[in-house]
C-alpha cells in the first residue's frame, strides 16, 4: 500500500512539525512523482538531511516535496514501498542508489 498522506514542502521549517520516530518516507519532484523511497529510525533528523543533501545529487537537484508514514518496522516498509514503485512502474525511483534490503 503507498503512502497516501499529503505532500508537503521539503525544508528545514516544514520538517521541525514532523516526530522524530521510526518511518518511511518518499521525496517527489515538483509534479508530485515519487523520485527516492527511504526509511529511517528517526525521520525528522533523516529529512533534515535530505534539504541540502550533498551526497546524492539527484536528490539535491530534483527534491521539492515529501510526505511520510510512521512505522515501527521502517526497513520492512520501505522494502514495500520500493517494490511496489518497480511493479508499477518498472524501475526504481529516479534517486535510489541501491535496491533497500528490508531486513
């Protein structure tokens, strides 16, 4: 099942509303197309770390928006949602670098 909560604006001011708890998260373009699926034990620091991300340039380049799911078993979770954007689409999010484990 995809996330279907909201999309909201990806900055630091937006983020400081969210929990830092156990979730996934997907980053989309400005049209709204889910461009990386990630998972985090604490997704607000995670999130904050994607606004000037300088490790994947194609978040940097491409990330306007986010929404999010809290989860108790993240990893799992965004095993799920990562398969389920390959089923429909037959690729990976634009950003991903590596296939998550979900372990």
């Amino acid at each position: 099942m995809p996330i279907t909560n909201q999309w909201w604006t990806l900055s630091e001011a937006v983020i400081d509303y969210d929990q830092d708890q156990p979730g996934v998260y997907e980053l989309g373009d400005a049209n709204g197309n889910v461009i990386y699926v990630g998972s985090a034990d604490k997704l607000k620091r995670r999130l904050k770390d994607h606004v000037d991300d300088k490790d994947n340039a194609c978040i940097k380049a491409n990330a306007s928006k986010y929404r999010l799911d809290y989860d108790s078993q993240p990893k799992r979770r965004e095993k799920q949602l990562y398969d389920q954007h390959v089923l429909i689409y037959g690729k990976p999010p634009k950003c991903n670098k590596i296939a998550p484990s979900g372990y």
